[in-house]
C-alpha cells in the first residue's frame, strides 16, 4: 500500500533530513512513527503527502507514483491519505457539523449523502450532541475530535497523524486513541508521529524509529525506547 525506496530529503539549506529510507506499509497496519525532534518525522509525513518532494529514491501511495505524479491528481491523492495535526486546523467560523461536511462539500457529493455520512461520523467521533457549537466553544480533545471527523469523512485508505495527542492531557488522549483503533478496526491504515510513551508501550502496534534521518528500529509490536 505504500512503498518507499531509497528515499532521501535533502533540504535547499544542505539538511539531509532523511536518508535512504526503504520502508513498505501493508493496507490495515497501525504505525507508530517515534524518535527524538529532528530526527525526521515531520519530514516524512510530508514527502507522504506530496507536500514536498523526494531529492532521491521512489515512494508509493497506493496507485500514485509520488515522483511521476502530477498537480492535477493531488485532490486525489489527498483524498487516499488523509492528515490530522497536533494543532486541529479547525475552520474557526463553522461549526462542529460544518467543519467535518466541508470536506463532502468541497467535492461536490450530493447534499443527502454529505448529510448522512457526516452524522455517522460525528456519532463515530463522539461528537453528534455537540454538532452545532464552534471550536472556540470546545475543549482540546473535543477539537481534535472534529479534526478526526473531517479527516476521515471522505473515507481515506490511509490516515496520517502527527502527534494527535501532543497538546491533550493523558486521559483525553486515551479517548483519542479509541477513536484511531477503531478508524484502524475498520481497516484503514494508520500512521501516527508521536512522543507520548505509555500510548506506545500499550497499545501495541508496530514501531517504525528515526533517528538522524535513519529508521534505526522497525519492531512489531515495538517500544517507544525513548525517555518519556
Ligand atoms: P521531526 O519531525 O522528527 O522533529 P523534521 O522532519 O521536522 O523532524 O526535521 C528533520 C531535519 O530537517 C531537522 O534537522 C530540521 O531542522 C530539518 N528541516 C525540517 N524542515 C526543514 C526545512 N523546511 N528546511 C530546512 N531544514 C528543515
Ligand atoms: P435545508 O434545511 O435548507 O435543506 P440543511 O439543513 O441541509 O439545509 O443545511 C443547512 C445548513 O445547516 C448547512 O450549512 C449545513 O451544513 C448545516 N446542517 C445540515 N444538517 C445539519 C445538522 N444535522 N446539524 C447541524 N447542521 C446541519
């Protein structure tokens, strides 16, 4: 499902920040993504997304050549690989429903269906009795809820997630976490950037480690291995 080989990011500035990286992703697999800052992760979530582009080597997202890509199929793209930040990026002038719709309507899917699916997944992120307040109205774990909610609504194959829980307290994160296992459940893959050690050493799932733009760990149901 995704493929990357020998890939390496030199950044205009000289910063290699990934170096011959040769990893594969199997449909359905749950990815923690671990290493201290700088080592590389952000860097590679956005060579996933097209965000940036690769200095060497060949990267795979389920149909797409990263390299031989075109523009005009980033929508796409886009739509098979889905993100979700540390920070939500929330639309501060819509609400709940509407933040989670929007991306239905983007796309132009007819108003029944946008609808209906987006009440599912609101009911999915926990969320349906919140439906019409704003993000200023909502806590931290509940902002991270809608961001869930609008990442998935258009059913992507694979979902990115860069420190999810990075500003939540451990119990929100917890909360968090069942949604992803669930997302995960369903059969969508999940890849997660994260430094919060006791989700790592308990919900065991693979452990991919960067370390200086190297994968210096790859453990089935791996360790964080890092300090907390
Ligand atoms: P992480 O997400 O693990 O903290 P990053 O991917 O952000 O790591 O950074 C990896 C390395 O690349 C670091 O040395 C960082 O300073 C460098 N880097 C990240 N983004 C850029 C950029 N846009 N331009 C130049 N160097 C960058
Ligand atoms: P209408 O009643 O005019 O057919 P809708 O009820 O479908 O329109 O939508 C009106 C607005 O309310 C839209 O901006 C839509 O995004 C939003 N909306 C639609 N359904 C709901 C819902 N169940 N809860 C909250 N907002 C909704």
């Amino acid at each position: 499902m995704i493929d990357l080989h020998h890939v390496t990011k030199k950044y205009p500035n000289g910063i290699i920040a990934l170096e011959d990286i040769n990893l594969h992703i199997d449909k359905g697999e749950f990815i923690y993504l671990v290493g201290p800052s700088g080592a590389g992760k952000s860097t590679f979530i956005k060579l996933l997304n097209r965000e940036i582009k690769a200095s060497q080597g060949q990267i795979y997202v389920g149909d797409f050549d990263l390299v031989k890509m075109r523009g005009k199929q980033l929508p796409y793209l886009r739509r098979f690989l889905s993100i979700i930040y540390q920070d939500y990026k929330l639309l501060d002038n819509k609400t709940v429903y509407e933040n989670v719709a929007y991306a239905m309507e983007v796309i132009e899917k007819p108003r029944k269906e946008v609808k209906q699916r987006t009440m599912e997944v609101l009911e999915l992120v926990g969320l349906k009795s919140k439906e019409r307040m704003y993000p200023r109205e909502l806590s931290g774990g509940e902002k991270q809820r809608v961001s869930i909610g609008r990442a998935i609504v258009n059913t992507p194959r694979v979902i990115i997630a860069d420190e999810p829980t990075g500003n939540l307290d451990p119990e929100t994160s917890w909360g968090i976490m069942e949604i992803f296992e669930e997302i995960n459940n369903q059969g969508t893959t999940v890849i997660m950037a994260t430094h919060n050690s006791s989700i790592v050493n308990t919900l065991k799932h693979r452990v991919v480690a960067l370390e200086g733009g190297r994968i210096i760990r790859d453990d089935e149901r791996g360790e964080y291995g890092y300090e907390a």
